[in-house]
C-alpha cells in the first residue's frame, strides 16, 4: 500500500512540473477546437494559471473561440519552448473545458497583469470569459536529450489512456528491431526483447521490420489522483 502511494505521489508531482512548465516557460501555445462542421480551428492563447481545479485561461466573448468551447467544450493544445528543434521541449494536452467559477477572471488578471494593457478599462474587461481545462491528459516531450524523453500524465481524472510500442511473446530475439530503433531504446537483454517507451519516437521502424510479427501499437493505461494540489497560482 505504501509504495502505491509514492507511485501516485511521483505521477501527481510530475503532472504538477508539466502543467507549471506550461504555465510559466511556454504560457503561449497553440489551441485546437472545432466548428460546427467538425473542422478544426487553431489560436493562440495564454495559459494563465494552473490551479486544483486544472488549467486556466481566458478569451473574449465575441470571439468565435468563446462560441466553439461553448458549443463543444473540448480543447487540443501544443507549447513549444527552446531556441530550435533540437534543443526544444513540448507539452501538448487535450481536455474538457468549462467556464470557471466568479472571481477568477480577477485572479487571471492579477497574475497576468499585461492584459491590462489589452483591455484597459473596467468596462472593456466585460468582454472577457474565463475557462478551465477540468480534466485532461498530456504529453511531455523532450528532443534536447538522448535518448529522447517521452511521458504522458493526466489530471482530473482517474485514469487515462496512452499510445505505445509494445513486443509481445512471438518476438524470437532475432535484433532486426534493434538497428532499425533511432533512439536505441529496446533492451536486448531478455526475450522477448523490451521497448523504454519514455524514450520511444512511436516512428513505427520495429513494428514493420519484424519479421514475426511480434511488435504492436496498443493503448496503454495509467492512474492518476482526482486533482492537482495547490491554490490557483502561476507557478
């Protein structure tokens, strides 16, 4: 029972260092929402806070970003942070969306104090709505180390769903996989042969080298804890 619980408490404090890296080094991503016809339709917006009731920001209400989460309270995102590729890391997280709670907006604005500058007078900050992503899952990944680092965390909710290569009980040990990794990231030293996951490009070279058929793409489940802890703050 004791190591469950430091297993939760490390996944709970790794989604609390992604959602904080995305809040105060990359603040400015690019959302996804779709319109009526299920087409998808990108902006940029600023993620003001995260808090213990998920990740927050806000938008205009005439804007036609304000009808489509309120039409269809989903949301995609990606931040990019670094000079260039190769010393970049991204956070991406997709999730349900609701309008938060009176007195946030006030917060959102204290903490982002520049969009005084946007909405200078209390009359033209009428036009502002705050949201809350509530419940979410995410992906952080790292191309300024090698091998790679790839890891999902999920916030909200109890568990969650993960994409990953896996090698079953047909792999023979042949090592075709092994040249065909860019990464290197599958350990040799048992059959059948292991994929790290963390470091893993999901380019899909050892599922179609194998020659038995031994590696598939499976979805992967992970446990997480309800909620974020610590007040609504731009950590």
């Amino acid at each position: 029972m004791e190591l469950t619980r430091s297993s939760d408490q490390k996944k709970r404090q790794a989604a609390e260092d992604y959602l904080s890296l995305l809040v105060s080094e990359i603040h400015t991503v690019v959302a996804a929402t779709c319109d009526d016809e299920g087409r998808p339709v990108t902006c940029a917006i600023d993620m003001m806070a995260r808090g213990r009731q998920g990740l927050y920001f806000l938008t205009a209400k005439g804007k036609g970003f304000f009808r489509r989460l309120r039409t269809r309270p989903f949301i995609a995102l990606t931040g990019l942070h670094g000079r260039d590729t190769m010393s970049s890391f991204s956070i991406s997280v997709r999730g349900f969306v609701e309008e938060a709670e009176p007195g946030v907006l006030e917060k959102l604005l204290e903490l982002n104090s520049y969009m005084y500058g946007i909405y200078p007078t209390e009359e033209s900050r009428k036009a502002l709505a705050a949201f809350r992503i509530y419940r979410g899952t995410g992906e952080f990944f790292d191309l300024s180390v090698r091998p790679v680092m790839r890891r999902t965390f999920s916030f909200g909710c109890d568990a969650f769903e993960a994409e990953e290569l896996f090698i079953t009980d047909s792999c023979t040990g042949c090592g075709r996989c092994l040249a065909a990794c860019p990464q290197q990231c599958i350990d040799a030293s048992s059959v059948p042969l292991r994929i790290s996951n963390e470091n893993c490009l999901l380019c899909g070279n050892c599922l179609e080298i194998c020659p038995h058929g031994a590696v598939i793409r499976r979805e992967c489940c992970g446990n997480m804890p309800e909620n974020l802890p610590g007040e609504l703050k731009n950590d």
